[in-house]
C-alpha cells in the first residue's frame, strides 16, 4: 500500500510517460564538474559554462524564480532557475518535480548578493524520478536501526555519514600506502578454507557442491600469508574481509576488515616500531595531526608509546602476583580465594588473561603495547628464549580496546604441531567444541618443514581504526552495509 506522497509521485510518473518524457530512459548527461570544484575553483570558473547533476534536496519557489539545492558526490550547491531563462514549459516542469529527484542542471557559476556559490541555470532536465520522499529535511533519518538497513537514505540526508566513509577510503589508502612505502607486498588469498581452524573464532560454515565437501569462510589471514613467507616473498599483506558466526556489539560484526602484515628476519620488537610508525603515518596523512579526539578524549598517537609486559600490567592494577604461581594450581586457587569464578581446567595463562581482562583492560586509554604474552594462549607465536612459559607476543589498546595483535612467529613445526594438537583436542573436549571439527593444518606444518625465516607478523581491525580516527562509537558507524537481522 503506498502512502498518499508515494501515490502522487507515482502519479507524475505515468502523466510523463504519457507525454513520451519517461525519465528512466536517459542513459547519461554530460557533468563537466561537481558541487565541489565549483565551490573549490570559483574565481577560475565565474561566469563560465558549467553542467552538473544530482539530487534535489530543496526548492523556493519565489514566482518567476526559485532556489534548490543540489547533492552530487562532492556535496551540496544551490541553483538558481529562472523562468525567463529555462522557458515556461522547463519552467513549470521544475516546479512540478519532487525532492529527491535526480536532476540535470546546465548554466553558468555564478556569486548570489549573499555570498553564496550557485549555478545560474539556463537548462534542466530530469534524469530519474524519486518515488519515495525523504525523511523531513530538519530532522533527517534519526532511527538508528533505519538508517544502518537504509543507509542510502541515510547518506543522502545526513552528510557527516558521507564524511565517515570517505574518511574510511582515505584511511586504507593511507595504510597502503605505509606498507607499499616499505617494501611490502599487496597479495590476496582465498576467502574460502576446506579446513576449520583457529580455536577462539567459530566460522561460516558452507558446501561445496561439485566437491562434496564442507568449506569454511576464512577467520584469519594468517597462515597463508605465512605460507608466502616460506615461499620466499620477505615481506606481504593482506588487505581482507574476515567472517566469524559470533555475537554483535559496538565492536564486533560478524564481517570485518582485517589487515595481516608478515616481515621476514624480523621480531615483535620490529613489529612495534612498524606500528607506531604507521598509525603516525596515518593519522597525519588523514586528519593531519597526531592527536585526536574521541568521544570526548584526547588520544595522543605519536611515538613513542608505553610498552609492558601483561604480569607487570596486572601485578599494577590488581595487586596479584601472576610470578608467585609455580603451576595452573596455584593460579587458580589465587583467584578463587578472592572471589573469581575460575574453570577447573584453566591454566596459569587463562588465569593471567582472566585477571588482564577484568583489572587492566579498560584503563589502557593511551596508546599501549601489552608484551610477553602466556604460551597457553598465544598458539602461533614464538617463546621467549629466557621465559618458555611466555612469549614473544603483544597486543596494542587504545582507549580500552584491542586494536591489533602481533607476535614473533612461531617457525619451529615440531612445536607448532605439538600446540596445534592441544588446541584441537581442547576445542573437542570443550563446549565450544560442540557441533564443530576443528582440525590441525597439516600443510601449514608441512610448510614449515621446509623452513621459514624469523618472522614478525601482525594483524589488525581496519574498522576499529576507523571508528578511532572518525569519533564514530559503533563499527556499525563505519561500515557501509553492516550485518542486521531481517525484518
């Protein structure tokens, strides 16, 4: 059933098609500039001939003459259509047109007695006839759950929207950029695995039919790139869409960005100078200082950032002694003795990363690199040589959020197999384990047999760093089209 706005657009559509004028048949116009570069380049373009397209946001119809406002894909700039000018007929077909249309505009630039940059039209045409109304200019598209399921509508009616994502291209760009800037290589991999791997991500799960055989959608990057390191390439990255089957919130969506970095004869502490450098890069190179503001906090981005270890980090905020603990015992009976719900089988490193989660976490505002990382939870990255129990691993936080994760990789395959093993069978003998097949790469320990250099990896949220550099506080914010439950 259509609203009695909708009814009355429907309606001018088919008295145009009646008079052989049917919008929807023009295939193109001839745009010789947009709002932008009138706006930008106005002393050179005053006076001359200009042609320009987009949506009609506005009109003021003043008699003889009237205003309206154009959004093209450089923003917004106002017309000017007089009816001398245009003709009667033009003229009166302007005034009959709908907001939201889609028009065509040829004149000249031109400076209102206000000051205002506009195109003086001398003619219209309309390219496609918007069926359905905007929201209410003043109030715009307010809904939340709307405006993420409509985002078209959202980015025609809310143009700080329109900022973000150009804010998201330059933000990768720039990522780019950084890493084409040294030495790295762009590659790309499958997005769909014949294996499930990884223990913490559930994936997507899905047939091949010409196979028979299950497949998964990737939730990491990881191991192929390595794959390349092996094969030879020193230094690659990937710029790639991740998928996991788990819960929503402000920053978690079921698809992502990830970017995966791996630099041959490299370590974690190369890996940190690289990320520092990089967000550095970035941030100027975007928004053209190191220090931002979101949410209200100043967030200073310039190197050199804090460094500790995760049991100095917990040791300060909680007042446990993470070294104290001489087995997974110990470090049990220290957390349940003040009050923490423990499971029975967690190890001294579940219990450090429990106790990391609910003390320090959420006060890592500043930039801060968290290091030496419990092997337990760290299946992939290198022990450190004087420490077994640790490894050579951080995570970096900025306003009391993991932002990337980076480790010295893990390139002895007897080791890798033996932690790939216990990751298997404690997914198995675990809930989480429950209707899944988790399964140990064998081809990925093949690769290592052969014999891959040191290596520092790194892998890292795209959309988090851009929530970041745009003030946005959901992912949701900075993903064009971000997954939502059917109406």
């Amino acid at each position: 059933m259509y609203s009695e706005q909708e009814q009355v657009r429907r309606g001018k559509l088919d008295a145009l098609r009646e008079q052989g004028q049917d919008p929807y048949r023009i295939t193109r116009f001839p745009v010789t500039a947009v709002s932008a570069d009138v706006h930008a380049r106005f002393d050179e373009l005053d006076g001359r001939d200009v042609a320009i397209a987009g949506r009609m946001l506005s009109r003021r119809v003043m008699g003889k003459a009237s205003f309206g406002h154009l959004l093209d894909g450089g923003g917004t700039i106002q017309i000017y259509v007089k009816r001398d000018d245009v003709g009667v007929e033009a003229y009166a077909a302007f005034k009959d047109w709908d907001i939201g249309d889609i028009i065509g505009v040829k004149g000249f630039a031109f400076r209102t007695q206000k000051g205002e940059v506009s195109i003086h039209a001398r003619e219209l045409i309309l390219l496609s006839k918007s069926l359905r109304p905007l929201p209410e200019k003043f109030h715009g598209l307010q809904d939340t759950d709307l405006r993420y399921r409509q985002r078209y509508v959202d980015l025609i009616v809310n143009p700080q929207v329109r900022d973000v994502f150009v804010k998201r291209a330059k933000i990768i760009a720039a990522l780019r950029d950084f890493l084409n800037g040294h030495g790295f290589l762009e590659v790309d991999t499958p997005i769909l695995h014949t294996l499930e791997t990884g223990a913490a991500a559930r994936p997507f799960k899905t047939r091949h039919n010409t196979l028979d055989i299950p497949m998964y959608l990737r939730i990491e990057l990881e191991l192929n790139l390595k794959r390349l390191i092996v094969g030879g390439f020193d230094r690659v990255y990937e710029v790639g869409r991740i998928f996991r089957n788990e819960g929503m919130d402000q920053r978690h969506n079921p698809e992502f960005t990830m970017i995966e970095t791996y630099q041959a004869y490299a370590d974690y502490n190369d890996v940190m100078r690289m990320v520092e450098q990089m967000h550095e890069h970035v941030a100027l190179k975007v928004l053209g200082t190191t220090d931002i503001v979101y949410q209200g906090e100043t967030i200073h981005l310039a190197a050199p950032w804090r460094r500790v270890s995760m049991t100095d980090a917990v040791r300060e905020a909680s007042g446990f002694d993470p070294e104290s603990w001489i087995d997974d015992e110990s470090a049990r009976m220290a957390l349940t003795a003040k009050g923490m719900r423990v499971e029975k089988d967690a190890t001294r490193g579940d219990c450090l990363e429990a106790l990391f989660d609910e003390f320090v976490e959420p006060g890592l505002r500043q930039p801060t690199f968290i290091t030496d990382y419990p092997v337990e939870i760290s299946p992939l990255a290198k022990r450190m040589p004087d420490k077994p129990h640790l490894t050579e691993r951080f995570e970096y936080f900025i306003v009391g959020g993991e932002f990337g994760n980076a480790f010295s990789e893990l390139n002895d395959p007897i080791d890798q197999r033996a932690r790939f093993e216990r990751q298997v069978a404690a997914m198995c003998a675990s809930k989480l384990g429950e209707g899944r097949d988790p399964q140990v790469d064998e081809d990925y320990l093949d690769a290592l047999e052969y014999g891959m250099p040191p290596t520092g990896g790194l892998g890292f949220g795209v959309d988090r760093l851009v929530m970041l550099l745009t003030d946005s506080p959901s992912i949701r914010d900075v993903l064009l089209f971000p997954t939502m439950k059917p109406r």
